[in-house]
C-alpha cells in the first residue's frame, strides 16, 4: 500500500511512502503524518502506526503495539499530547475479539498506555477524541446475553483511565457504524442500526451521551 502526499495548490504529488496503512490522522499543527495498518510475520498481525514528516515525507518513526493472530484497525486520531489508535485483536485464534486502544508519544511514538474494553467478541467500529484532546471515544458491537449491544467508552488521553463505559440494547441487534463528538465536546454521538433479528429491517438509532 502506498501513502501519497499532494500539493494542495496544483494537485502534484509532494512525495510517496510505501506503508500497510488502513487509518490516517494529522497533527493538529499540520506537521506530522500518523498511519495506523497491520503487518504480517510470522503467522501473526501486527499493530503499526508510523509516523511521517508532511513536507518532506521524512519518516520519523514505526513501532508495533500489538500482535495477534488477525487485526481490524479502527482508526488513528492526533491530539497535541498523544497519538490514540483504536482497533480489534483476536484474542484467542479463531475464537474471540476484544478492542485495543493504544496512545503514543508524538514525537518519539513510545507507548504512553494501552487499554483492553474487557469485552469478548466485541468489534470496534470508530475512534473520535474531544475538540479539546483531553478524552477518547470508542465505539463498535459486543456480544450480549441474547442479542448484540452498541458498547461505548470513554478515556482520559493523560491517564488512559477509562471514564465511563455505555450499553445501548434497543433492539435485539444493534450494530453501531459511527461516532461524532460535538464541536463544544459536551455530547458524544452513536448512529447504527437496530434490527430485530440478523437480516431483518429494523431501524436507524443515533444514540447521544453526555462525554463527562
């Protein structure tokens, strides 16, 4: 997979790197350039977010931050004090998924923390952070007692302490597809759908929290 950067003004490429990305995000001082993708050695995946200079294409660094058998990757979001990224790891073959969200040092990409949701067979589906970069959202589907839950949760980007952690069962199967936070950062948004039984129509749900 290649990464190209384009000149803004005229459209030509600026410069090109050769990365497994899925997930991108920008500084929030325009400078640096964050792919999140999975890399396979071994029999096993990869979670690796590199990090590029945006004028020159310059990398600056590539960790990994988790290995598993089979990775979805979520999403990457930039803060001035972290580099969150969101996805899924299998946590046994073939069996069980749980959400992994990871925050890095921008300028070094070491790891500042990582937090596991706790809830088996759970797909996360989308990453946000609050206009202000102090806190994160997650959102994707866990595995209920007799259907499938929308699961949200909220971390506190200093610390990684997880501040709140929100269920929506308004069907029997409920399946989010994106997460918005509003410009003031005072509400979380969730829309998905809510279905009565697999392939049934159901319904579209937004569902609304308070982030605090």
């Amino acid at each position: 997979r290649t990464t190209e950067a384009f000149n803004a003004s005229t459209g030509a490429t600026d410069w090109q790197a050769s990365v497994n990305g899925e997930a991108e995000a920008v500084s929030p001082d325009g400078t640096t350039l964050f792919v999140t993708g999975d890399t396979y050695s071994g029999g096993r995946a990869n979670l690796v977010t590199t990090a590029f200079a945006t004028a020159t294409g310059t990398q600056l660094w590539s960790v990994a931050t988790g290995r598993t058998h089979h990775i979805i990757v979520t999403g990457v979001a930039a803060t001035g004090s972290a580099v969150i990224v969101n996805a899924t790891l299998e946590t046994g073959k073939s069996t069980t998924y749980d959400w992994r969200t990871v925050a890095l040092a921008p300028q070094t990409g070491s790891t500042l923390w990582a937090k596991t949701l706790g809830e088996n067979d759970g797909l996360a589906v989308g990453l946000v952070v609050s206009p202000d970069g102090s806190a994160a959202f997650v959102t994707g589907g866990v595995v209920g007692t007799s259907g499938e839950s929308m699961l949200t949760a909220g971390y506190d980007v200093a610390t990684g302490a997880q501040t709140w952690k929100a269920r929506f069962d308004g069907r029997t199967y409920n399946y989010p597809y994106a997460i918005a936070v509003s410009p003031g950062g005072s509400q979380v948004f969730v829309t998905g759908a809510s279905d009565p039984a697999p392939g049934n129509i159901g319904s579209m749900t937004t569902v609304t929290y308070s982030t605090s």
